[in-house]
C-alpha cells in the first residue's frame, strides 16, 4: 500500500493585525472561512514582519514560548496561547534547501512565535494541531526575499504552507485616523498593489517604495511589506493565479490578503 503525496499547497501573504485583531466583529471569521477552504497542511511556515535576523535565522523546534511584542495592551491579550506543535523535521528540510543555495542558516532555540505569526494563526487554525515554523527575514531587500521565497518553493509540494505575514499598509499614524474612510495614502497604495499583482508586475512591486502612489508614507519602514516578496518567491511559477481572499482596511490600515495557488 502506497502513500499519496501531499496536496501542493498554496503560498499566502497575510496582513495579520494586532492582538485586538481577536475582538474585531469580522475580521476573525474571513481568516476562519479563509483557512477553512484550504488543503490541509502538513506543517506550516511563517515569515513575520516582527523578526528580522541575519543571518536567516530559525526559531524554536522543541518548546515553544510565544513572543508577546506588543506593549500597553489590556492583560488578556498577553494571555492568549497558542500550543501547536513544533516543527523540527520541516526545520531540518529548510536548512538543506536554503544551505544548498549559500544561503547562511542559524538556529535561534529560545525565539517563539511572535504576533505576526500566533495572532492570526489562532484564527486560522484554532485547533492548533498543524506544526509550526517561524523563520526570520535576514534583509528588508526586495530581490533577496524573493530569492529565499525560491528557494523555499519546493516545501509546497510537501505539504508545508508557506505564510508572509505583514500589513498591506503599514503606518501607525494611521490608528489616529478618525472618521469612515481610509486616509488617501493607504487607500491608494492598496489599489496600486492590488492592480501590480493582478499585472504580475514584479518589477513595479520590488521598486514599490518609488513606484506606488504613497509608497513611503503606506510603510514608512517597510518590513510589512517585505514578508510578500518570500511569498511571491515561493509562487513564481504561479503568479497568474493569486487572489485577494481579505480586503478592506482596519483602523486605517489595508488589510488585503492574498492566495497565491
């Protein structure tokens, strides 16, 4: 009797939120219902925007603490736990595919999971029974992301689900943002990245910072963009096929998330 082979999975850009994400009357549930139409995966790997080490770091593959990066919150939220089981075989798979390449790999035992990661894997996958990766961004470069979103390509027919989690607009004035409407700057951001990817126009995305409408007032610092490039690295070969699955903004701030496969 043989084995199948894992469902290949889909690679995903999220925008994850903040802790409050959890108290949001809609938002929980679109991750829910998002989560719900997707293969199950083997394992899952995350790249945040709240990690950035280099060289490319992995975290934790035995206990697993969460990294509550967030500060001035209710204590509730520095509560929440997410117990999932580590990762290290998925771990042990990264090493080769990104050493295999040059690219330097260290180990960060003691790093958990940090909001980016846990916040909406909570909504995601409650149960919290599907293995858990998190590695770090080594750069905030483009082009590099994108060569380590290739390099990790192959884990998706492994049945590893590849998630970039950041914000698709990200500056923290835009929380004092009164009113109904978005401010314009992440309004049109969004509509620019939205119509770059439907374009498959990776150049344009790269160059984000001189080419979209805002693009240095929607991500002041850009490591909420950054996680797309790994995911856009990892879905090369299937650019034509991404979906927007979460859109709208929150507090301001775009909350477009997207399904690549």
């Amino acid at each position: 009797m043989t084995t199948a082979a894992p469902e290949r999975m889909p690679a995903l850009y999220l925008s994850h939120g903040a802790p409050p994400l959890a108290d949001d009357p809609v938002w929980p549930g679109e991750l829910a219902a998002w989560a719900a139409d997707l293969p199950r995966p083997r394992a899952i790997l995350m790249v945040s925007a709240h990690w950035e080490e280099a060289p490319l770091a992995i975290g934790a593959t035995a206990t697993v603490p969460l990294v509550y990066d967030f500060w001035g919150f209710p204590e509730h939220y520095y509560q929440v736990t997410y117990p999932a089981p580590c990762a290290p075989a998925l771990a042990e798979d990264v090493r080769k595919l990104l050493r295999s390449a040059g690219h330097p790999v260290q180990d960060v035992p003691d790093r958990g999971w940090d909001h980016g990661a846990y916040v909406p894997l909570v909504e995601m996958f409650p149960g919290a029974d599907i293995p858990v990766l998190q590695l770090s961004m080594p750069t905030l470069r483009p082009e590099k992301l994108l060569e380590v979103g290739r390099r990790l390509a192959p884990l998706r027919d492994e049945g590893v689900l590849i998630v970039g989690s950041g914000f698709f607009t990200h500056n923290l004035a835009a929380l004092r943002h009164a009113g109904n409407r978005p401010p314009s700057w992440s309004a049109e951001f969004d509509d620019w990245g939205n119509r770059a990817l439907d374009a498959q126009d990776i150049d344009a995305l790269l160059d984000f910072e001189h080419t979209a409408p805002a693009g240095r007032l929607a991500h002041p610092r850009t490591e909420h963009f950054a996680p797309l490039f790994v995911t856009l690295g990892a879905a090369e070969s299937e650019l034509g096929s991404q979906r927007s699955i979460i859109d709208g903004f929150w507090m301001g701030l775009a909350k477009r998330s997207i399904q690549f496969g």
